[in-house]
C-alpha cells in the first residue's frame, strides 16, 4: 500500500550540495592533470614554460596597445 521512498528519488534533483561536490571534484582533476605533468618536469622546463607564458602575455599587452593607439590615431585623423 504505502510503499516506502528511497533517497534516490529525492536526490535526483542535483540540489545545491550535490552540485558544489561536482565542481570540487571537476577543479581538484584538472588541478591534477595540470600538475602531473609539471611535477615529472625539471625546474629549467619549468622556467623555460614561464618565461615563454610570460613572453607571450607582454607580447599580447603590447598587440592590445598598440592596436588601441592606432584606433585612437585612425579616429583622430578621420575627424581632420
């Protein structure tokens, strides 16, 4: 007659918890894989990626700069 509910039916819903749990485990893997691979590197690989990450970001900066002055320079000449 009354048969009784199991938790499973209620925890179907991905509540709050259940949604928290989810991501800490998706960041705890992909600080896993991120770090796995930079453990079994040496420190000169090591430095040698930071050196080329940082490279690249001064270079992005200077390209985003740059093309922001020439704009600026476009706008300034169009309106001559």
């Amino acid at each position: 007659m009354g048969e009784k509910q199991t938790g499973t039916l209620r925890r179907r819903g991905h509540g709050l918890a259940e949604q928290i749990l989810v991501r800490v485990r998706y960041s705890a893997a992909l600080v896993y894989v991120w770090e796995r691979p930079m453990s079994l590197l040496s420190h000169a690989a090591k430095t040698a990626v930071g050196v080329v990450v940082g490279a690249l970001a001064v270079i992005a900066a200077y390209c985003g700069l740059t093309a922001t002055q020439w704009r600026l320079g476009f706008i300034q000449w169009s309106r001559q």
